[in-house]
C-alpha cells in the first residue's frame, strides 16, 4: 500500500548541548492515532544508521544527529508500510518538529460476489500506464465515475478532499484557487506548489527545481524553461474544467512520482498533479 505522511517543519531555537534534533509523532494515516512501539530512525544520506528510537504510548520520538549534515527519516511498524522520505540538511543546532503518518498494510478478505460488471477501462489511459500506476498504489488516483458523483466546479474542488492535499488563494485574483501538497521539500515548511501535467505535459512547474545532485546523489538535470510555464497568472482551475477530465493522479511526495513524471528528485519535492483530459467519447457529463 502507498504510505502518506505530513511534515511540518518547525523553527525552534538552538540546543547547542543537544546538537541537532528531530522530533515529533508517529499517527495512523487514516485514523489520526498516535502509533506506539514504532521504530524511527535517522539515517545519512550514504545510507548510515546514526539514530533509532521506539516511539512510547503517545508515539513520540526525537532523535539527536552527531552532527550537521545530510539525512533521511525512516519510520517502521509491524503491520504498517514503510516510510522513508528527505534528503533533509540539518545545519549546526537546528530543532526540527516532524509530523510522521503511516498506513496500514492491507488485511485479506475472502472474496466477494458483486452483482453488475465494473465500467470496462479506458484505452487511452490503459495506454498512458494510468491503470499499472493505479494498481501500485503509490498516490492517489481519481476515475471519471468518481467525477462525476462529486460534480465539482473546479479542479481545486475534485482535489480538496485528498489527504495532504490544501486548497490556497490564487495569484490571478479572478477567484481562482491553486493547491499546495504536504511534499518533500522542508525549506518551504512542508507545503508547497506541485508540479503540474496535463496529458503527458508539463504546464506547471511547481516551487521545486533541480539542483545540484537529485536525491540519488546523480547530477540534476538542467531543465530548460517551457513556454508558459510559470506563469503568474495561471492557476489550476485555469487549466483544465472536471467536466472535461478523464483521470487524476496526485503524487504528494517526490517518492511517490513515477519516473514518466521526473521520480524521486529535487524537482518533485513539491509533488506532482497529472491530469488526463477526455477523449472526445460520446459521454453524458
């Protein structure tokens, strides 16, 4: 199952006798509770164990870094999948508060007879890889059956439910909405603009850009600017209306995104948003 986590990052003051710290709560994605006897760590970006603590009945840790420099946060639990999410630097001192949310591994369950077959699927999107992707279950998807139940108005509506998904003022100021996801990219305080695509292109660029070296320690590529890409006044309701949509995929995290979309990289840490348009198919809205 895909995990999904918020983080928060927190300007504290320095505890110089205490080095740098990480701290905060290990909580159920779906239920909220704090999740006890799991096991968070702190690891180096060269892969190196530094510190490990079980989380009490409150789910509580913290976890003190020998010193400054580049890591990730890992967090397991029986029954639960595995979380593993950065590179984040730690600078001399720095007090960081981080908000860990796990889900569940999925329980068998015999199965059962439903009366009525499921809508056959879609050619184009078995074609762009939508269904594989689905089944992975690394992000959230959004069918065309699950549009038109909700009928929103905008695409910022169809997305304002989705865990770790907040609907934020556009900059157009022609009552226009935009989106911020919970990614990966703490320097922006846990929330920032995804990365958008609209069958297979990429008209959004979102807050994150590839420096230096990508979380793989691989050299970034070097992007150049797309045309309208950037653009102050486009938005996400701009973009695209739901009657017009297909599908969805909201990766909220750079180690959620599929390689088609950029991966694991610096120019996802702010997730990634794929909308697939309709076909032109003889459909009531």
């Amino acid at each position: 199952m895909a995990l999904a986590f918020a983080v928060a990052l927190v300007g504290g003051p320095a505890v110089p006798a205490l080095g740098q710290m990480v701290r905060g709560h290990l909580r159920d994605v779906r239920t909220n509770e704090t999740i006890a006897d799991g096991l968070v760590s702190l690891v180096r970006c060269g892969g190196e164990r530094v510190a490990s603590v079980l989380t009490g009945a409150d789910g509580a840790y913290r976890l003190a870094a020998p010193a400054a420099g580049c890591f990730l946060l890992e967090a397991r639990r029986i029954g639960y999948q595995t979380w593993i999410d950065g590179p984040v630097e730690l600078h001399a001192g720095d007090d960081r508060e981080t908000e860990v949310r796990l889900r569940a591994l999925p329980v068998p369950l015999p199965p059962l007879e439903v009366a009525g077959a499921p809508p056959p699927p879609d050619a184009f999107l078995a074609g762009v890889g939508f269904y594989e992707r689905q089944r992975s279950d690394f992000g959230h998807f959004i069918t065309r059956e699950q549009i038109q139940a909700r009928a929103p108005q905008r695409v910022t509506d169809l997305l304002a439910g989705i865990p770790g998904v907040r609907v934020v003022p556009g900059t157009s100021g022609l009552d226009r909405a935009g989106i911020e996801l919970d990614g990966s990219l703490l320097s922006h305080g846990g929330r920032c603009h995804p990365r958008v695509f609209v069958d297979g292109i990429m008209v959004i660029r979102g807050d994150a850009r590839a420096r230096g070296l990508d979380v793989s320690g691989l050299p970034a590529a070097t992007e150049a600017p797309l045309p309208g890409a950037e653009r102050p006044e486009m938005e996400l309701d701009d973009l695209v209306q739901p009657e017009d949509i297909q599908a969805v995929e909201v990766y909220r995290r750079a180690s959620e995104v599929p390689v088609r979309f950029g991966g694991t990289s610096t120019s996802t840490q702010c997730g990634v948003v794929v909308i697939w348009t309709r076909r032109g198919r003889d459909e009531k809205p």
